[in-house]
C-alpha cells in the first residue's frame, strides 16, 4: 500500500506520516528534504539559485541518502548529502526562505521524482510532499491533503525553533510562510494542490492526535470496504462457476 501525504508547511504532514508509517510498520519518506538537500548543496558551492541549468545538473551529481537516525538527538531520520551528515543544516532559515527557488525548476522536480518513484517502489510506504498525490504516486491507495491557517501554521514552526533553543520572530515565520506558499502553489510545474481524489482535512485547532484517529478510521473503513469488495467479487465467481 502507497499513501501520500500533501500539504503546504507546517500543516502536519510530518507527524502524521511519522505515526502512519510506525503503525503500519511502513517506510516513512519526507520528500522536502531532498529538495531541502539541493538548496543546500547549492549555497555550500556557491552556485547561484536562480541559475536553472547549474542547479538542475546539481540535483543530478548530489547523492542524497535518508537512513534511519544515525545520532539520538530527536532527528526523524539522518540525511546524508554527499556522505556528509547534513540533517539539521536543512532546517535553518536559509534553507527555509531559498527552498522554493529550485523546486520550481522542472529538470530539478523530475530527477527528485525520478528518485523518489525507485524508493516507493521498494515496497510499502507513506510519502510525505507536495505532490506526492497529484505527480510521483498518482496511484496511490490512500491520499491526504492536509491544511491548516498560514497563521496556525507559522506558529507552530516558531514553537518547534524556540524548543530547539533557536531564536525566532514569528512575524519573519509568517512573512516567510505566506511567501513560500505563494511559491510553492503558483509554480507551473507540480504545483502545491490537492489531487481530485485527495481526502482534505483542515487541521487548524485540532491536536495531532485527533488527527491521526481521523485518518485511521478512514483506512480501517477503506481496509473494510476492499474487503467487502473482494468477498463480493469472490461469492460472483462462486456462482458463476
Ligand atoms: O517541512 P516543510 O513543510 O516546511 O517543508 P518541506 O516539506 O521540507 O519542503 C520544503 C520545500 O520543498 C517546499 O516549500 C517546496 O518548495 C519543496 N517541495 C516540493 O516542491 N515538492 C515536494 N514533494 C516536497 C517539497
């Protein structure tokens, strides 16, 4: 089973697929990190961002790798670019505020889906993007676009900085936040939208938790219904025979 998880920032992709994927003994894939990944490599090389050609051979020479956490410091994964551990580097300010620049480049989109299609093919998984539903699995069996107030959303991630000890304004979140989902929805290539056959689910005032019973339920009802579906199709063919 594939389930893809859309969304735009901080709207809880993260802990949903985290909590699904634990459950169902599933692989967990946040593909923002590679795109994150990129970002990086370009400023570390001092490649310009606004360069397509550069950045889209950039996203074809990167070796990205996600592995299970390597170190025990609350991490959800480690992420390796070019070998080198760069799994809290990705989640500075920097990276936040220039990450929609090169996902907006259609060779960069297509190498990472490209990518990310081979490790959804491996087996079981819940992929966690932007377009995840609409353009790299748009088969899969259960798709959730979740949402949330761009003010909810903002601060949420000017808590998680202030827990990490990080100094934040939530008011340079917001404006950062309501800029990137400009970016991220108006591009022409995959933009940020609920597939036609995406479950929405507003998460704004509403605590994990319940969100993760929301989307339980509607796999243990899907889980009924194939069910049904096969015994009925099974009881078709007894009769018939
Ligand atoms: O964690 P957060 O929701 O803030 O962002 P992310 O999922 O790490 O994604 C960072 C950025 O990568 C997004 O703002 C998009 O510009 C881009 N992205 C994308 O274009 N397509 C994806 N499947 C995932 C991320």
């Amino acid at each position: 089973m594939k389930i893809a998880i859309d969304g735009p920032a901080a709207s809880g992709k993260s802990t949903l697929g985290e909590a699904l994927a634990r459950q169902l003994n599933y692989l967990y894939f946040d593909t923002g990190v590679m795109y994150r990944a990129i970002t990086l490599a370009a400023i570390q090389r001092q490649i310009d961002l606004h360069d397509e050609i550069a950045l889209t051979a950039l996203a074809q020479q990167a070796t990205i790798e996600v592995t299970p956490p390597s170190v025990n410091d609350g991490r959800q994964y480690t992420v390796w670019l070019d070998g080198v551990d760069v799994t809290w580097l990705l989640r500075e300010p920097r990276i936040d505020v220039n990450v929609s620049i090169p996902s907006t480049y259609p060779g960069v989109r297509e190498e990472m889906v490209r990518q990310q299609r081979w490790i959804a093919d491996k087996g079981n998984v819940v992929m966690v993007g932007r377009d995840i539903g609409t353009v790299v699995l748009p088969d899969a069996d259960l798709k959730i676009y979740l949402d949330a107030t761009v003010e909810e959303r903002a601060m949420r991630r000017h808590q998680e900085s202030l827990r990490r000890g990080e100094i934040s304004d939530y008011l340079s979140v917001l404006s950062a936040m309501r800029q990137r989902d400009l970016l991220d929805s108006s591009r022409e290539s995959s933009p940020l939208q609920p597939a036609l056959d995406a479950v929405i689910i507003d998460s704004t005032g509403r605590t994990s938790a319940s969100i993760i019973a929301e989307v339980n339920q509607i796999i243990i009802n899907r889980r009924a219904y194939v069910g049904m579906a096969a015994s009925d199709s099974a009881d078709d063919g007894d009769k018939t025979s």
